[in-house]
C-alpha cells in the first residue's frame, strides 16, 4: 500500500479549521477514485510535552504508486487540492509514503 501523508500545522483558529476540514475538505477527498481508506488522526500530545508541531495528520491509502498517479488526475483530486490550498496552502505538508510490513 502507498499513503499520501498530509500533516497540518496547528491553525490560527481551530474551530473554523474542524468545521472546514471534517464538514468540506473531508467529504470531497472521499470522493477520489481509487483511494481505499482515509485515517485522520487528531494530534494530541508530544512525548516531550506541550502540543507539538502539528494539529492533524490524515493518510490516503492506494494500492500502488500508480494508483495514487492514477487518482490524483481525477477532477476529485483536483477538487480536494484546490480546496486544500484555498483553505489550509500554509498549514499543510504532503508526503507519499510506502506501507513496509516486517
């Protein structure tokens, strides 16, 4: 499984930012084709204390790197980035990773 990986730094204000992102952001990205599970993870906590450096992660799920080139084509995709970039551009950090089972 590959992931695209997006981790969000802790919005200027978070109520606005939840609303936006679990009420809009999140059900336009559940629309990509090809995409098999969405994991959102509130981050709560550093080991080291205080809030840490980031306020929320979501990972996307593929079944292949072609796969996620496949979807991130799709207007879907194109809806989710544009609407990203309108509301979270500054907050926001992409990533692909691959999924290693040991």
């Amino acid at each position: 499984m590959v992931k695209l990986i997006a981790l969000y730094k802790h919005p200027e204000n978070k109520e606005a930012f939840d609303h936006h992102y679990f009420e809009t952001h999140g059900p336009i990205t559940q629309k990509i084709p090809g995409l098999r599970k969405m994991e959102v993870t509130k981050v709560v906590g550093s080991p080291m204390g205080g809030e840490g450096k980031y306020y929320l992660m979501c990972e996307m799920y593929y079944d292949s790197h072609d796969a996620l080139k496949q979807a991130m084509r799709t207007d879907e995709a194109k809806a989710s980035g544009k609407d990203l970039m309108k509301f979270a551009g500054d907050l926001v950090t992409l990533m692909i990773g691959e999924e290693v089972n040991e």
